[in-house]
C-alpha cells in the first residue's frame, strides 16, 4: 500500500523518505497495541489485546504468535534488557527477563488494584512511569470487567526496587501513551478520554521533571484535529509522533503540526525501530503497518547492556 502525506512545514520533508511506501506486515486481528523493537533479536512484539494474543515480527521471518493471556498493551525495554510490560487483564506491571522468567512488579496502590496498566516507558534514574486508564476493566472485550478501587486514572512512577508505585499525575481523564524527551527532562502523556467522557479533548500534556521525583504540569503541548491521542514516539531530534485517527500526527519539540502521514484509518500506537531504527512501527485496528522514515528513534530508555 502507499501512505499519503500532508505537509503542514517545510522541514517535515526531511523526516520523510520521498517514494517510501507503507507496507502491511500482518492483518486479521481485532484491535493491535504495543509495538516494541527488541535490536538484538531484530524482532517485533505487538498485541491483539481483545484476542489476548501477543505476536513476533521479523524481517524474512513474519509473523509468529508468542504467547496467549494477560490482556497486554504497552511494553518497553529497560537498561537491564527486561521487558516490561502492562497486562490489562491482572491489572499489573511485569517484568519479562531474556530467559523468559517473569516477575510482577506492581499491582496495587493506596490499597486498591491498579486498574489497568496500558503504557510503560523508563526514565533516566531507572525508574519506570505508567499509565493507568480503566479501559481492561470497563468490559471483558480488553481485560475483565470490574469497578475501579483507585480514586482517578493516574500516571505513576515506580522507583527502582520498589513494589508500590507513586501517583505523580491524578488530573487526566484516560492518561494513555507517554514518551520523554531524549534527555529525559520531560514527559509527553496522550488523553484517550474523548473514547468514553464526550468532551475531553484530544491532547497531549507536557510534564517537566524536577529534582526529588518531582513533576510539573507545563499545560497543553497538542491538540490533534482528527480522532485522539493513543500511543506516541518521540524520535532523535525531539519531534512527537503520535497516533491519530486518520493515521500519524507529528509534532516539533514547540508542539507546531509538521505534517501528517495519512493511511485512511485510525492508528493506535507506534514505535522505531529496524536494524537503523529507521522503520516506524504502526498498529491498527486489524494490521501491522511500517514505514520507512528519515529520522531515527530516541533511545532514552532503551540503554541495554
């Protein structure tokens, strides 16, 4: 398939290789999440969360299912070479070692469950930060239904060694995808809320990091003009790419639109990667699609021994 473009500014043109084509690498699933490039292995993991599948990707090798069970959206890597990753379904955050062990790492705060991790990224300091909507427990389509025993929907911050993670963000509606700057100082997070509360808007929050684990709302970075905010990427020069409902958003570090990559359907997540973390990532509703960039990913979080 070929992708369109819509240029908003001129230096858009240089993210983009001119003649790339989208291709299609997999379709068939209900709703895919969590695209995640693991460099050693040259090989993508994604989900189709409502079928509880989890999937492989590699070049020359396709597609292969992995694994079944937990509802798993969002996933990361962290500086130990463990993927983390968020199950919807036990509501919990896991640690995937390379040998396959797995270790739970958070599942309740203040007393409660958490209600359903759906994105993780690592910050500089070894921590990890996730989102926490209720979308697995909204209905069994995504998770299993259930009533929230948390007081919002917040994005925490789990500190290295510890078992009950700390609310730093309690004022989004359905805080989803998140990604920091590649130096770490801030942290995007996306608001889904519009899926379910009429009149949210569709935007991503900008949050400067301070010393002490401390966090500070900076307000609206961007506002998407077509469908909402899910999953986001941020490559090496500091641009935001976000999903979109009519393909992929991207945004200057300032929050100006760049341009569009337009694919005629709604995107829900998005990640780098190839063997020049060139390849951007994107899942669908029902495919796999990649595309050929001009920009790298950053790899903030992704210092793997």
């Amino acid at each position: 398939m070929t992708g369109r473009y819509r240029i908003d500014q001129p230096c858009f043109e240089a993210l983009i290789v001119a003649g790339a084509e989208v291709e299609c690498l997999h379709e068939g699933c209900l709703w895919l999440e969590g695209p995640l490039w693991l460099e050693e292995s040259r090989q993508l993991l994604f989900s189709d969360v409502p079928n509880d599948r989890v999937f492989r990707w590699s070049p020359g090798g396709g597609v292969a299912a992995v694994s079944q069970g937990g509802f798993q959206n969002g996933r990361t890597r962290d500086r130990h070479g463990r993927v983390i990753v968020c199950e919807q379904g036990p509501r919990r955050l896991v640690a995937v070692e390379p040998d396959g062990a797995r270790t739970v790492l958070a599942t309740h705060h203040a007393g409660g469950r958490l209600n359903s991790p759906n994105d993780v990224v690592e910050a500089v300091d070894g921590s990890l930060w996730f989102t926490d909507p209720d979308y697995g427990t909204l209905s069994d389509y995504e998770g299993h239904r259930a009533p929230s025993e948390q007081a919002a929907c917040h994005v925490f911050r789990l500190a290295p060694g510890a078992t009950e993670p700390q609310a730093m963000v309690g004022t989004m509606v359905k805080p989803n995808g998140l990604a920091f700057t590649p130096d770490g100082r801030w942290l995007y997070v996306a608001d889904s809320g519009a899926s379910h509360v009429p009149g949210t808007p569709a935007e991503i929050r900008r949050f400067r990091l301070g010393g002490d684990a401390g966090i500070a709302d900076d307000g609206v970075f961007a506002t998407l003009d077509c469908g909402l905010p899910d999953g986001i990427a941020v490559d090496e020069r500091g641009n935001v790419w976000s999903s979109a409902g009519d393909g992929v958003h991207c945004f200057a570090p300032d929050g100006g639109l760049l341009g569009k990559i337009l694919l005629e359907c709604a995107t829900s997540n998005l990640c780098f990667g190839g063997p020049s973390n060139d390849q951007l990532f994107m899942t669908t509703a029902k495919r796999l699609l990649a595309l050929r960039v001009a920009v790298g990913g950053s790899r903030t979080a992704v210092a793997v021994p």
